[in-house]
C-alpha cells in the first residue's frame, strides 16, 4: 500500500480547547468509518495553546478518496457542528493552511 502524509494547520476559537476535544472524543462512528473508507491511515491534530493554531496531520493511501468525502452530507454536518468553535470558510468547512514538509526521520 502507498500512502502519503499530509500536514495543515487550522484555527480554534480562544478558548475552545475543552470543548474541541469532547467532539473529537466523541467523533461520530459513521464518520471515523467513512474516513478509513475514504483511505486515511492515521489522522493526528495537537494544539498549541498559547495562540489557539491546530496542528494536523494525515496519513493516507496515495490514491485516497477524500474529495467525495468533503462532499457528503455527513461531513457537511461534521463541519457544521465544528463551526461554532474554529475559523471556517462559508460553507463550515475549515480554513486550512496547507504545511509544506520541510524534514522527515523514518524508521
């Protein structure tokens, strides 16, 4: 299997952090299912907390299925749900700075 990784950043609203958490520990089974489906491998975000920025990385198959994903009610919904606690776009979705790689260490 190929597969690639991704890094972008995205922004919380100041004090957010707690409840950005709960919903990210209670993703929805049907979305966590429909990510792994779409081909993601691993999918880490950290926080820094002194400016609010997220840190996010993916790791998926080379020839991945995301784009419908972004397209589905369900992540629309997932976006949706978000919106009140970080920057999006119009459409919820969530404003992304792509991160250029700049260093790997592989075992």
């Amino acid at each position: 299997m190929s597969r690639h990784t991704i890094a972008f950043r995205m922004m919380l609203n100041a004090g957010q952090a707690d409840e950005y958490r709960r919903r990210h520990n209670a993703i929805w089974p049907e979305l966590a299912a429909a990510l792994r489906e779409a081909g993601v491998i691993d999918y880490r975000i950290f926080l820094d907390p002194d400016d609010g920025h997220l840190f996010a990385v993916m790791t998926r198959e080379m020839d991945h299925r995301l784009g419908p994903l972004r397209d589905s009610d369900l992540m629309r919904r997932w976006w949706a749900m978000m919106a009140d606690i970080m920057a999006t776009h119009p459409d919820d979705s969530p404003i992304e700075q792509p991160l250029l790689p700049m260093f790997a260490l592989e075992a």
